[in-house]
C-alpha cells in the first residue's frame, strides 16, 4: 500500500480502485497490485473483469508511454512485474472460468543468441494484453520451434535475436516452417535491435516489431485481421 499518499486500497470504490491501479501499474508497486486483486475478487468480480479492465488497460497505458519514450524499459520491466504478480492470482482462476484469451504465442531468441531483455519484455507485455505466452527462453534451434508449434497450436510465433551473426537464422526457422507446408497457419513476428522491415521481409515474416509495445499492437491487428478472414472464408 503506498503508504506515503495515505491510500488505503479497501476503502476506494470500484472505479477509484481501478483507477489506483492503473497508477501503482505505471509505478511498478508489486505489493499494490497484488492487494487490489484480491480486494476486487473479494468483492465478486470476476477474474476476466480484473485482467482487462485493471491490469490489461493499465499495461495499455504503460505501454502507450514506452512506445512514446516517456517511460524506458527498467520502468517497463518494473510494471511488467507487477503485472505478472496480479496474474499469478488470476491465472488459476482464469483457466477454471474458461475465460476467452486474445491469443496464443510462443516466444523465443534463436539459435545461437542468448540475449533476452527485449524477449522477456515482449513476453510480459504480451501476458499483460491478454494473450498466453509460452517463452522457450534463449539459444533455440529450429527443433524447439517447430515442437513448440506442433505441441501449442499458437496463433503467433515470436523470434528474437539481438548479434547480425544470429538474425539470418530466423529464415531457417521460417523456411522449415515453409517445408512441412505449416508456414501460412501461423503469424510469424521478429524482433531485435540489428533488425528492420526489409530484413523481415527478405526472411519471409509477417512483421518486424520494434519494441513491446509495437509487438503487442501488431499481434492484436494481425490476428483480428486473420479471425476477420476466416469468418469471411466460412461464411462464403
């Protein structure tokens, strides 16, 4: 509880709360967070209400400022966490409910690269938006990619690599994909500092994401596109 703004969590109504923790979000205030969770559950929301309307819009809001350079990735990093604390709580309760996820990814750095701050980062921020991450953590050959996919079925795959040495894996990857026939049944984003459109282009993905904010807005349009499609493709 942010004891310095004498702000007691259980005496705000609903709509002040919400608002409070959109601000302990932006602050990174794990205990916060973690309390107002339970303080909403306590009083019979339920767990999908708390996820989008607190956590995903406060990490809207958050990552809106970082896209804008306002705020910089330990900020980021730190709110993410705090985020993930309120999931903890809400993950076992989401599953039991069968609430509706925005989507599936999995997530990983390629072969040969072990660096994963911006990874991790777009992990996080994409929990936050509501989608379920499986994050294959750092060094993965194509193997883990494609028995990831086969095992989750995602809506998206997500490759990383920070060295110029290791980017033109992503192409193997995506060329495997291609050989087994599966490539087009998936979104395909990369990211990394040495990496931009034409690259991920010439490698043959979707879409080349700057920064965690941008992968989360990229994944949301493309798979709102894709679900858009396939409706229209059933429907005709």
């Amino acid at each position: 509880m942010a004891e310095d703004d004498d702000i007691v969590l259980s005496e705000l109504d609903d709509e002040e709360l919400v608002q409070q923790m959109h601000d302990d979000l932006y602050d990174g205030l794990k205990d916060e967070i973690v309390e107002a969770v339970n303080i909403l559950l306590e009083r019979g929301w339920a767990p999908y209400d708390v996820l989008t309307k607190a956590l995903v819009e406060g990490m809207r809001i958050v990552g809106i400022d970082f896209r804008d350079g306002i705020l910089f990735v330990p900020e980021v990093l730190m709110a993410a966490n705090a985020m993930k604390a309120g999931m903890a709580i809400l993950r076992p309760l989401l599953i039991e409910t069968g609430a509706p996820r925005v989507g599936k990814m999995v997530i990983g750095t390629v072969k040969g690269d072990i660096h994963d701050i911006g990874k991790n980062l777009v992990s996080m921020m994409m929990e936050g938006a509501g989608f379920e991450v499986i994050d294959l953590g750092i060094n993965n050959p194509v193997e883990n990619y494609l028995a990831a996919i086969e095992e989750h079925q995602p809506d998206i795959l997500g490759m990383s690599a920070l060295l110029t040495t290791t980017m033109p894996y992503m192409k193997v990857v995506i060329d495997a994909m291609q050989e087994k026939g599966i490539r087009d049944d998936y979104i395909v984003l990369v990211g990394g500092a040495p990496l931009n459109e034409a690259f991920a282009e010439s490698v043959g993905a979707d879409a080349y994401c700057r920064d965690a904010a941008v992968a989360v807005e990229t994944a949301k349009a493309l798979i709102a596109e894709r679900r858009k499609s396939n409706s229209e493709a059933a429907e005709g």
